[in-house]
C-alpha cells in the first residue's frame, strides 16, 4: 500500500477464500493423482476444453465487453448462453463485476479506490483483494443502472449462489453420466475447469499490468501483452483496451490473436450481435504517435501553441532536430484532419479517402519515429 500509511487488517472474506481454496487444493492434489490412478477419459477432457473456453468466453465477450463496456449490442439468444457460461465461471454477478471493473477503469491504479489496483502487487491484484473484504471492492450499484434494467441481468443477481450451485454441479454431473465418467467429470470438468478458468482471468488484473508495452498511453499501468492474449481470448492487449474501453476489439490487426473480437464479429454477420463499437482508425494511429512524442520528451506537440524547446532541451542537437521536425509534421497532420472533418456532412466517399491518407500520413510518422524512440535513452517523459 503507498498511498497511505497503515492499512487496516480486513476481515477475511470467508466465501471466496473457501471457494478458491479447496478448489485450488483439489486441482492441484486430486485431480492429477485421480488422473494417474484411474485416468480420464477422452470426453471428459475434450468437455472440459470446451467449458474453459465457453467460461473464458462469457466473461470476455459478455461480462466484460458486452456488460461493463457496452461495446456491442446483442440478441438475448447469444446473452442467455454468455450468462449461463459466465455463471458457471463464479466471478460473482455481472452487476457486481462490471461496478467493480468501471471502477478499476475510472479510477486505474488508485490503491484506495481501484478494486484490483496493480499498485498493490502481483498478488493483491490477482486475488488477494479478494480473499478479504476490501473497502474498494464494495460494489457501487449508482455505476451499473443501465444494466440493472436488464431483468436477466437482474435475474442472475437475486438468484446468484442457487445459479451457480446450478451450473458449476449440474452441467458437469450432466456430462458425467451420460459420457459414464461421473468422477472424472466431476474433477477435470467441474473444479480443474474453475480453477484454471478463474486464474486465466485473474491474469488481465495482475499480469497484463505489469508485463508488456505502452504503445497508446502510459498514464496508468496497462499494458499489451500477445503472450498473455493468446492465454486470455484476446484481453491480453490490455493497453489497447484501459484506452478505447468502449471498442469491441482488444486487438485492432487481423494477426492478433483476439477471438473475442472474432466471436462478435461473427455473430454480427448473421444477425446475432449488432452496434459494434470501432474507435476511428485516425484515432488509434494519433494516440500511437503522441505517445512516440511522449516518450522524446515532446508530449505536449498535439497542442500547436506550446513551445516544446525547452521539454526537448536534453535532446543532442541533430536528433533534437529531428523531433523539433516531427512535431511540425504531426501538428500539419492535426490541421489537415480538422479540414477533412468537415467534409463528413458534406461528401462521405470523399471523408473517407481523405481519412485513409491522413491515416497512411500517421503510420508513415509512426515508422519514422520509432527509430527515433530507439535512438533515445529512456527518461521521464514530458
Ligand atoms: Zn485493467
Ligand atoms: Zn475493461
């Protein structure tokens, strides 16, 4: 804790810490020597893939994206599967979760009011605010009236722990006797399941702020991590996403892993899901090159009447040079677009290939300045 002195000791929260106890001791203990004793069968297994990914699935495409962000809009067809899955996942209701995760967004890295603030560690912001009952992850239900309209949403809340008792042993005895593997059912595809899906998630709080780049913004502690997207249906671009909170997509370049973004993507084709929210493609590749900026000690460049000379003073004069130059360049670039804006109303064909050459003109920068960002000795930036 940095911000304050003495933290009170909180009382331990006993539900979730039993939860995450004997479900960890189980996966990590019974499991693998009921694995070696009596071995799983083929079923089991490829049931249990499939519920990690249908639990993973829920939280990132409907609790997080869908729920707390309002990325997209959907069928009650695609909401009722993502809420029993993401039911199954025990990660508390989607009102409970997505009041925390406006929070986390809001007041990033604040260890007073962020719920899972990464300024409070690995551990803390994995699962330790969690295991007592932190003040900041009360849920404040004033964030979440838009959702409380939802009666599904709502259903799911007043009916929480019979819901979960449901999913959690219902499904996997379901499958358990009908593949005639009860116990083996039981372990891989009801508590191994849980438990990996829950530490999978748990990554995007802990892992993904603290492992990896800053392209778009370094003002809270996000970061884009591929290693930890692949592991995460597409959430490890996590820098991406603390920025443009509102867009469908982590991930924005079709190599990327991000098969969140490919599932409603998917859905919108056939009807399923609709109002994907996209950030403008000027927008991403501004933020991109004002945090180039940033880093060479020209932060203020988007703002065309603050002299940056004395912000770049520690810079050696031929490279200062350089970046005095591409400040100049970018701040055409901003008047260009406010003229093209303009044209919106007037001629969209015309706005969209005016956009698409400013857009070229800021990846063009991009390139130009990261070999800048490289020549550079990391210091504060301005
Ligand atoms: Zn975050
Ligand atoms: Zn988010």
């Amino acid at each position: 804790m940095s911000n304050s002195a003495v933290e009170p000791v909180r009382s331990i929260n006993w539900p979730a810490s039993l939860v995450f106890f004997i479900t960890g001791a189980i996966a990590l203990v019974v499991a693998p020597w009921y694995g070696f004793t009596h071995g799983y069968s083929l079923a089991t297994v490829l049931c249990t893939l499939f519920l990690v990914a249908a639990n993973g699935m829920s939280i990132t495409a409907g609790y997080h994206r869908l729920w707390s962000h309002r990325a997209y809009e959907s069928h009650w067809l695609v909401r009722l599967p993502l809420l029993v899955f993401g039911t199954m996942a025990i990660q508390n209701s989607v009102l409970v979760w997505s009041a925390n995760h406006r929070v986390h967004h809001r007041f990033c890295d604040d260890n007073e009011v962020d719920p899972y603030s990464a300024g409070r560690g690995f551990w803390y912001s994995h699962i330790g605010w969690m295991l007592r009952n932190y003040p900041s992850a009360t849920p404040d239900f004033n964030l979440v009236k838009d959702l409380e309209r939802d009666p599904m949403l709502r259903f799911q809340h007043q009916y929480y722990l019979p819901l979960v008792l449901l999913t959690n042993l219902g499904i996997p005895v379901a499958l358990g006797l009908y593949f005639g593997d009860f116990w083996g059912m039981l372990l891989l595809a009801g508590v191994t399941r849980l438990v990996i899906s829950h530490h999978v998630t748990f990554f995007i709080n802990s892992l993904a702020h603290m492992w990896g780049t800053q392209p778009y913004n370094d003002r809270n502690s996000a970061k884009d991590n591929p290693v930890l997207a692949f592991l995460t249906y597409g959430e490890g671009y996590h820098n991406f996403h603390h920025h443009f909170l509102h867009d469908y997509r982590n991930a924005i370049r079709w190599w990327q892993w991000d098969p969140t973004k490919w599932f409603i993507w998917a859905l919108s084709k056939i009807g399923l899901t609709h109002s994907l929210r996209r950030t403008p493609d000027v927008t991403i590749q501004r933020a991109v090159v004002e945090m180039q900026l940033r880093r060479l000690g020209a932060g203020a460049a988007a703002s065309a009447d603050v002299d940056i000379s004395e912000s770049l003073a520690r810079l050696a004069a031929p490279l200062r040079a350089r970046v005095q130059q591409e400040v100049e360049a970018f701040r055409a670039t901003l008047a260009e677009w406010s003229k093209v804006m303009d044209l919106r109303q007037q001629d969209l064909a015309h706005f969209r290939e005016r956009s698409k050459e400013i857009v070229a003109a800021l990846r063009e920068q991009r390139r130009r300045l990261a070999e800048l960002v490289a020549a550079v000795p990391a210091t504060a930036a301005a």
